[in-house]
C-alpha cells in the first residue's frame, strides 16, 4: 500500500465533510474518487495529503513517498506574469534538458516560453502534470483534474495518466465526477457521498443500486450511454460484494436528499 | 540656496549623498517584497504595518529606546495580529479597516503627550530623508539587507506558496511559515522605511515600483529586480524635484514613482498592442 487512510473524519466548520471514510492505493493503481459535488471528493484528497486536520482516524503512507500533485486549479494573480518554463522549476531548480522532456511527455513541447495565465484549461492541466512528474512521484494525486475539458480533452487526459501510470509504475489517485470516461480509465472506483457509498471496478460499482441512486437522476442520458457501451455483457451483480467494498443496509434514497 | 561658501557646499553634497543612498538601500527591498505584497494582495495589510509604526514612534519617545527598535517591536506585533486574525476568518476588510486607523490614531494621540515631539512629527508620518545620518544610513542598509537576504533564502519555497497554499504543502513546504516571514520582512521594511518616506507612504514605496514593474517584466525575478530599479529611481528623482523646487522629499519620491508608473502602463499597453 502507498497509502492507506483508516476510518478518516474530518469535520470543517462544525459539519462532518466525511465521516469512517477508509481507502487505500497501490502501487501502478489508479483509483477514481466518484461523487456528486459537495459530497467531500477534494476534501478527501486534502485529508489524506495531510492539508487537513482529522477529527478521526488515520493516514499511513508508504516509507519515502514522493506524492506528485495536481490541484483543481491554480488561482493564480494576473499580477504574477510567469512562464511555464519557470513554474516547472518551483520549487525545485530543474535543468532546461529535464523541463524540455517532461513537457514532451504531456504533449506541451512548445509551450515553454509561455506565460501560465494564458494557457487554456486542459494545457494548465497538462502543465501542471508535467511539474509534478519532476518530482517522481510514487503516487500522483489529481483533483478533478478535466474540470472543464471537452470530452475529447478528457478522454486523452486519461489516456496520459494511463501512459504514466505504465511508463513510472506510480499510484494514482484522483477524484471525479464525471461518469462515464473516467469509469473506463480506472482500476477501482469508489462512490463517495460524506461516507463511502459502495468500491469496486467501475463494472461493479456502475451496476451498484448506491451507485445508481447517486448518480442516477440527473444523468439519466449518460448513465445509459455508458451502460449501453460497457455493461451489456455484465454478469450480474454476483462479484458486488466480493471486492470488499462496503455495502452500508441504510436507505439510500436518504442521499439523494442530502446530495440535492 | 545650494552655496554662499566652499563649506556649506560640502555639507550640502554629503547630506544628499546620504539620502540618495538610503533610498537606494530601501529600494533594494521594497522591490521584492512589494512584488509579494501585490502577488499575494497584501497592500491594505502594508498599510495597517506602517500605519502601527506611529504608535511604535511613541512608545520608543516615552521609553528612550531607539526609535527604529520601537517601530520594529509595533509593526511586528501589528503585522502578526492581523495575519493570525486573517488565519481564524476575521473579515480582513474590516479587521484591516479597524487595526489601521486604530493604530495611526492611537499613536497620534500617544505622541501628543511626549514633550517636545510635536514640531517633529511631521517627519514621522512624510518621512525625513533628507536628515538622515550617518547611523540611520547603516539602520536601513542594515535592515534592508537582512530583508533582501530573508527574501533570496526563500526565494523558491515563498514564489510557491504564493502560487498556490496546496501546491506548496503537497511539497513539503509550510505555507504559513512563508506567511510569518513576509510579515517579518514586512515588518522590518517598516522600521527602516519610517525615516525615508514615513509612515504614510511607506506602502506606496511598496506597491507602486512593484505595479510599474509589472507592466514591463515577464517573470518574477525580472519584476522584483525592476521594481528595485524603478524604485530607486523614483527615490533618486524625488530628492531632485525637493531640493529644485522645495517639496517634502517623501511626497515627492512617491509622486516620481507614480510617474514612472504611469508610462510603465503605458509602454506595456503599447507593447502589447
């Protein structure tokens, strides 16, 4: 296990964000953190990171970890005018042949003498991948990170952290709330809302009754897309409880309360 | 009135060597510092320091301490309160708002009962480049090195945590510790700034060469350095514009550097036009 947080609660300004939350990642895994917004998603990656304090429980990481990450955005002043050459280089000096290839890596070749403020969505994304990976992470933790990339931007967003994933043998960690593309991309999903609502392979977890009743109103359109292309040749729901994820006997529709 | 004799002549050319160069030696710090404090938007909070710095002017008066010490021990004081009131949500508007007018009030009052300072106050709040000696040129070199030393040593840990809180925590990185050292370094800029530009427009000498830098630089160290430039320059011409036309010398060195700043935007706009 790179890392592994144990029945974690974190409560922010008197309200329980999360609460007996535990997962683990390992080593060359990629696990996608699903839920609807507000459900604790970021808090959960800030928790485990050590951003936060805990109320309860605990997080254990693997001796020497190097954790690469991307956050959401980067809210960065118009007033510091900065290029991307010189971000990769924060906030440990990296030499021009090293910034050249990592930026090679995540397709940004030529945008070195470009400044950060004018990159689009997807290539701060890209950028902010490729500053990471200076570091050799063993674990790479992302939040949301295609937040306002098309669904081609998206899909080949994962495609590279699949290729990184190959190429370094790192963790991944990252949160979601698309569907659909990111389901695909991942080895286990796990479906959050404050609490862990059901873990699994994205087969199993999208065929999960506490999956469908968390996702399943708004986007009905999706759900049935993804269904239609990947679930037709599902067996069952027999393996449900077989990866040992948490199956919670309370009503569920209680969620979709709480989610609206 | 520059010479009648071949000694008042001489006199004249080492006051204004000293000025010159204290100017210089503040510029050298508040070229980086005020590019964090816009960076981070911290102006109001540079003002709420400076304005402290009264209150620490009095106190220094009724105890016999140096004046720099008593500035130095308020400002940081000032400076840690409201960035711990900040850290536990305080609205800073309002905290900052209440803090700054409270201190420069306060300290107005303050002075009034010290004897003998009211004919002298005026330098305090517009600064006195102009007498500075001899002793106060090595208090601001001296201070402004320990900030300009402070800000290179940090240099890369303080530019990511400005980026982003996140950012520098996942590398290990203290963002809050970064915060307590721009406020220390805030801080000590204040003490030294007092007797060159006051405690009035301590905050302009931070923002403005720093906002004139940005205009033209592209990266943050080109901007820092700029603004420590810019910043001497605005100094340099403000004591020509008060020795020529006998303006108060601290007025005059802000007015210079919002010139300045002002045909930086301008250039910039062509520029980029």
């Amino acid at each position: 296990m790179l890392l592994q947080a144990q029945n974690i609660s974190v409560r922010l300004d008197g309200v329980e964000v999360l609460s007996d939350v535990s997962i683990g990642v390992e080593a060359g895994e990629i696990v996608t953190v699903l839920g609807p917004n507000g459900s604790g998603k970021s808090t959960l990656l800030r928790a485990v990171l050590g951003m936060l304090p805990l109320s309860s429980g605990q997080v254990r990481r693997a001796d020497g970890l190097r954790l690469g990450y991307v956050p959401q955005k980067l809210a960065i002043d118009p007033s510091l005018r900065m290029t991307v050459r010189r971000f990769l280089s924060l906030p440990r000096r990296v030499s021009d042949a090293e910034a050249a290839q990592v930026l090679a890596r995540v397709g940004m070749e030529a945008a070195g003498h470009r400044q950060i403020a004018a990159l689009s969505g997807g290539q701060l994304q890209r950028v902010m991948l490729a500053r990471a990976l200076l570091g050799h992470p063993g674990l790479l933790v992302l939040d949301e990170p295609t937040q306002g990339l098309d669904q081609p931007g998206e899909a080949a967003f994962y495609t590279l952290i699949a290729e990184v994933r190959r190429d370094t043998g790192a963790g991944v960690l990252m949160v979601s709330h698309d569907l659909h593309v990111v389901m695909a991309a991942s080895d286990r999903v796990i479906c959050l809302n404050h609490h862990i609502c059901c873990e699994g392979t994205p087969r199993v977890v999208s065929a999960a009754p506490e999956y469908r009743a968390l996702f399943g109103l708004g986007t009905q359109g999706a759900l049935a897309l993804y269904q239609h292309r990947h679930d037709h040749s599902h067996d069952g729901t027999a393996d449900h409880g077989a990866q040992g994820h948490d199956h919670h006997d309370h009503d569920h529709a209680g969620h979709i309360h709480h989610a609206g | 009135m520059i010479t009648t004799t071949r000694g008042t002549s001489i006199m004249l050319d080492d006051f204004l060597i000293r000025a010159g160069l204290a100017g210089i030696g503040l510029s050298l710090a508040t070229g980086p510092l005020g590019a964090f404090v816009l960076w981070r938007r911290m102006a109001y909070f540079g003002d709420a320091t400076a304005h402290a710095a009264i209150l620490g002017v009095a106190l220094a008066l009724a105890t016999d301490l140096p004046v720099p010490l008593g500035t130095l021990v308020v400002a940081l004081s000032m400076a840690v309160t409201v960035a711990s009131l900040a850290a536990k949500g305080w609205a800073v508007d309002t905290t900052l708002g209440v803090l700054s007018h409270g201190a420069l009030a306060l300290g107005l009052v303050a002075i009034s009962f010290v004897h003998g300072v009211h004919t002298s106050l005026e330098s305090y709040l517009f600064g006195d480049i102009l007498a500075v000696t001899p002793a106060d040129l090595a208090t601001i070199w001296g201070g402004a090195m320990a900030v300009l030393a402070l800000l290179i040593w940090r240099w890369q840990a303080l530019l990511t945590a400005t980026l982003s809180a996140d950012l520098a925590r996942a590398d290990g990185i203290d963002p809050d510790r970064e915060r307590l050292i721009l406020t220390l370094a805030l801080a000590l800029v204040v003490a030294v700034a007092l007797k060159v530009v006051g405690a009035l427009l301590i905050a302009a000498m931070l923002v403005i060469p720093a906002a004139a830098a940005r205009a033209l630089a592209r990266g943050p160290e080109g901007m820092a350095a700029l603004a420590s430039a810019l910043g001497a320059v605005a100094c340099l011409l403000g004591l020509g514009l008060s020795l020529w036309q006998d303006t108060p010398a601290g007025p005059s060195m802000v007015a210079a550097a919002t010139g300045i700043f002002a045909l930086a935007a301008l250039f910039g706009r062509l520029r980029r036009a």
